[in-house]
C-alpha cells in the first residue's frame, strides 16, 4: 500500500466518482489481502491478530495483573461503573442518513451532531467496552466490542464519512483503538476479519497523520500534538507494520518542540482553546510514560509537560475550576468514565507522577487512567507528592493565556485573561474574548466563559464580546488586531496582569484598550482597571457572567452583592457606570450560558454601561467575603 498524499487525495474525494474506489483500495478485500503479506501472514489473519497482542502487551505494560484486577473494586464504583457499560453496549451506532458514503472533505457535522457521536469517533465507547470486558469476563460485552470495532469501520471506510473528519478525531480514535486491544488480550474474542479492519484504519490513519505532519517542513506548534503522540504509540504498538520506524521517528522527533510551542513567542495561527491544553498535557505525559518504558529521550518533553502541568493544577480545584475558553470535544484523553473525577485534577496529577514533581499534583484522587498506567499503588505514590508551592502568575502564549493564582485571605483564587491574539497570523481567532477573564474562588467559578457556542439560534451571542467578562466599545465587534501582553508579575500574596488590544482602532481614528488586573491576596481584593485611549466620544460596556445558580443582588452602599458555591464577594463599579442586572433575556440577548453543545441556560449578568471621552479610565472592584 502506498503512502497516503493527503492533499491530493481529498482534492480526488471531492469528486464522488473517486470516492468509493478510493476507500476500496485502502481498506477493502484487496486491502486486507496485501496487509498479511506485508506482515508476514499470508493467508493467516488468526496469526496476525496473535502477533497484535503480543506486540501490545510489550508495548503497553498496563496494570492488568490478577492482584490489580481484584483491587479495582476497592478503588472505583464498579457496580455503577458496569450499569453504565452495559447500557452501552446496547446502543447502536448513531444514525446516519441513507446514502452513499460520502468523502470526509464533504462532511459537515455540527458540534452538537460532534457531541451526540463523540463516543464513536474518538473510540471510547471501544475503549469502554473492552476495559469492562477485562474486569467481568462477561462473553456479551466483548461481543458487543467486536461489533462496535466492526460497524464503525464498515460505516467509516478510509477518509470517508464522519470518522475522517480532522486529525485530532483520528489520533484520539488511534489510541483509544490500541488500548482497547490491549484490554481484550489476546484477541481471540474478535474475529479475525475484524482485527484486520482495525488494522488497516490504524494504518491509514498513520499514513494521514504522518503525511500531514511532513508536509508542515520541521514548524510545529499546538496542533501537532495530538498527531505526534498518536504516531508515537502506533510506531511502537505496531512494528510488523512497515511504516512504523517512520511513525516512532515522527513521534519521536516532533511531539517535544510541538508541546514546548505552547510556551514560544510565535505560536501558530490559530490559538488552542485551554481545554487543547489540558489535551496536550495528557498526550505529553501519555508519550513520556511511552517513551520511559523505552528507555529514550524526547528532547523537549519534559520541559513542556511542566509547563502544561502547572496550567492544569492551576485549573483544576482547589485552585481553579476548569474554566474553558472553546470547545473540543475530546476533554481528557482515556475516556474511561470510572469516576467523577475533575479532568484539569486527572492531567495534572498524571504530569505529577511521571515528572515526580509534587508542584504538579492536584486534588489526590486516583483516576482510572493513573490506576491502569501504575496499578493499586499510586495511591501512595500521589500522597507521596504533597506539599507542592504556591502558583503565582503562569502565561502559554499559543494558548492565549495569562493568569494569576494565589491566596485571598483562606481564599485559594485564580484568574485567568484571554490574551490572545498575538501574532498576526493569529488575528481574527480570538478578537470575541481578547481580554476577557475567568475567576475561580477555592476550585468554584465566579466568572465564566459562555461554554460551546454550538450552531442554534443563540450562536451569534455566545460568538460576541457581550458574552465574555470583557470590555465593548460602542456596541461593535472589534476586527482583527493584537493583543501585546505588557506585564505579568506576582510576588506572595500580591500580583498584576497587564495587557492591550487594538482591536477597535479600525472602527473610528486611533482607539485602544488597555485591561489591567490587581490581585491583593492580603484583602482578599481584584482591581480591573480598563483603561480606552481614543478620540472622541464613546460609549463603553462591561460585562461579568456569573454561574448559573449564583445570586446578584443590589446592596443600599450602590455595591452588587455576588452569591454561589463559590461564596460571598461584593462588585463595586465605577461610580459613573450605569448598572443592569439580567438572566436570559432575549431582546437583547443577554445572560445566557451553555453547558454542553445545543443546551443553554439563563445565567446572570452584571452589565455596566458608561460614556467616556479621550483617555479614560474604568474601575471595578471585586471584594471577596473574608
């Protein structure tokens, strides 16, 4: 079979007449035949499935030992955990319309119609499926593994339909593929015809990955993150396949700088949302767990896995509360679902143990992933790591990210502003929420970003500045422009974040603004100062999105009195600003939420409004309840 050219190939699919040959020659009859000779198992598909386990067993040394076995039950609900996967295994694949399949470059799926599959593209619900296999033995779960495994590929040929959609998707489905073999053992629960059709989409999707990573000549960034971790663990889970030194030395070579970019001062051009970083942590540590196993050495890896780790314990409770701007569906790699487990606490406490780093470690919860990468006794070790610092200011500029965190009084506090973009190429990504904030009290939200925009009728809202802690001008969207991060400094209990954005300097004459964020940890007090350089008059708009269930009220000094989990704070505007209080209203919209793609919710609003003229300044005071 030969290496897949990525371009031209889907420039072909655009043409339906090339499309069905196309995915035939990849991964039909013919396909299957030609990939037993290549490995060396002409007309032997059962000696092919043998030498996969074997190879996966080396290659991922999980904890699947009786004594780790026996001891799951101890560490997870697995009555609950059982309940959850056998509703599973009765679900049938998502419906799809009754035509012919269509090449992927065609496909165009919603974030809702992304979330309603997701546990079909990513390969989780495999994933799923085999684990439970594992810990029951029960002959009708894995039956339903081996159909799901099965009709996802028949459904799914080579670049076609939804599975084909983006790298990301691939490369998740790769190594959730690979672990849920790995579950299944020796493999004599499938049929032999379906371990080659595993194969074979493994084996495209290393050709597609590694075809577009080539082509990107040696410039790597955020978004390569996924692909080179994923050509990483199909190199080393799949030797017999000649393309796999390759892929090892792909992964090898990029994953490193691809994770330390996060920290570099040109960064792609388009900014990951922080639920990518949280991804590419887990996929940094996933490759260095890999490669330590290997005995080598990933230049860069470390470096920018601690980096990411710090984001992540800086996101996850106690300190944070996972705020995300954007969205991706994936969340935390190894969708395993055993516990309610925060997936910031599961990446940071991951990048702890394999760094040895107890700056890193977040809550001690053992998830299901720590447990089957290092068995019953990581419990220990994650006790082991305590007494981790204080996290101070923390910035990732392809991330578009700069944030405080600190104490604030008994208060453990962080507060993030979007800084993004940053670069030229960056700008118009970004420019909706450029200098926005969230604010997380003792691992509870105070501010939040308005969640998945989705695609229904509120999408033009959740896509505005209106929608995030931020500064409007005028009413107008900004257009284009750069954010230039000016100061970020924290000292004890004390720290500032200063940043501009020009984004409205098109709008009318020479216009920016300027945010600047004053933690005082001793009184437990945020200062924002928005500063307008500008001529003429205009009329300025603050917005601060509260949770769902929070309370506002309006005190008799003129303050606005903030109440939820995350406590009791007072919001004290400036004293020219005109004060709105508003939950889900519809003309205009304003004070809506989403939790998950398609389902919005009404959520409080504090909307001020005043004129200013020149330079001026704006001052709102945030005063946590002692």
């Amino acid at each position: 079979m030969k290496t897949v050219d990525l371009k031209s190939m889907l420039e072909k699919l655009t043409k339906s007449k090339w499309a069905a040959k196309l995915a035939n020659q990849l991964g039909g009859n013919e396909a299957q035949t030609q990939l037993l000779v290549e490995c060396g198992y002409a007309g032997q598909p059962d000696g092919l499935a043998t030498r996969v386990a074997v190879e996966l067993e080396r290659a991922l040394p999980l904890a699947l030992d009786r004594a780790s076995l026996q001891a799951f039950g101890s560490h997870f609900d697995g009555i609950e955990l059982m309940a959850r996967v056998r509703r599973e295994a009765d679900d049938l694949l998502p419906a799809f319309p009754d035509q012919a399949a269509l090449p992927s470059s065609q496909m165009q799926l919603t974030p809702e119609e992304v979330h309603h599959r997701w546990a079909w593209i990513s390969g989780a619900r495999s994933l799923r499926l085999a684990r439970a296999w594992r810990l029951t033995g029960d002959p009708k779960i894995a039956m339903s593994c081996g159909r799901s495994l099965e009709r996802f590929c028949r459904h799914n040929p080579p670049l076609m339909n939804w599975g084909w959609m983006d790298a990301s998707h691939l490369a998740l489905r790769a190594l959730h593929w690979l672990w849920a073999l790995r579950f299944l053992g020796d493999l004599a629960v499938l049929k032999s015809e379906t371990v080659m059709l595993v194969i074979l989409q493994l084996k495209v999707i290393g050709q597609v990955l590694s075809q577009d990573l080539e082509s990107k000549r040696g410039i790597y960034g955020p978004d390569d993150v996924a692909s080179s971790g994923a050509l990483l663990f199909l190199g080393r889970c799949l030797p017999f396949l000649p393309e796999s030194p390759q892929w090892w030395g792909l992964g090898t070579t990029i994953l490193g700088p691809a994770l330390s970019s996060y920290r570099e001062k040109a960064p792609q051009s388009r900014p990951a949302p922080t639920d990518q970083v949280r991804q590419a942590a887990d996929w940094g540590s996933l490759g260095l767990w890999l490669a330590k196993h290997n005995g080598i050495q990933i230049e860069g890896l470390e470096d920018g896995l601690t980096d990411l780790g710090l984001f992540c314990r800086a996101s996850a409770p106690p300190w944070g509360a996972g705020i995300c701007w954007g969205w991706s569906p994936g969340g935390a790699l190894m969708e395993l679902d055993g516990a309610p487990v925060d997936p910031f606490t599961q990446s940071a406490n991951l990048a702890a143990v394999l760094l040895d780093n107890p700056d890193l470690r977040a809550a001690r919860v053992v998830d299901e992933r720590l447990y089957w990468l290092f068995g019953p006794r990581v419990g220990e070790v994650l006790r082991q790591l305590a007494g981790g610092g204080d996290l101070g200011s923390l910035d990732l500029p392809a991330a578009g990210l700069s944030g405080l965190a600190g104490q604030a009084g008994e208060h453990r506090l962080t507060v993030w502003l979007r800084t993004a973009p940053r670069t030229v190429e960056a700008q118009g990504y970004g420019s909706h929420d450029a200098l926005s904030l969230a604010i997380a009290v003792d691992g509870h939200p105070m501010l939040l970003t308005p969640g998945p925009e989705g695609s229904g009728p509120l999408t033009p809202y959740l896509q505005s500045r209106a929608a995030h802690n931020t500064l409007v001008v005028d009413g107008l969207e900004p257009e284009g422009g750069l954010v230039n991060l000016e100061g970020l400094e924290s000292s004890g209990l004390q720290g500032f974040c200063v940043a501009r954005y020009d984004g409205y300097s098109s709008h009318d004459g020479p216009l920016e603004i300027r945010r600047r964020v004053f933690l005082d940890g001793t009184a437990g007090i945020i200062n924002l100062v928005d500063q307008v350089s500008a001529l003429g008059q205009h009329t300025c708009e603050l917005f601060f999105h509260l949770p769902p269930s929070a309370q506002v009220e309006r005190d008799p000094e003129g303050c606005i009195v903030l109440s939820g989990s995350f406590g009791r704070a007072w919001l004290r505007p400036d004293p020219n600003a005109e004060v709105r209080i508003a939950r889900g209203r519809s003309h205009p919209q304003m004070g809506w939420m989403a939790l998950e793609p398609g389902e919005i919710t009404a959520a409080p609003v504090v909307a001020l409004r005043m004129g200013v003229e020149g330079n001026a300044r704006i001052t709102t005071t945030i005063n946590l309840e002692a």
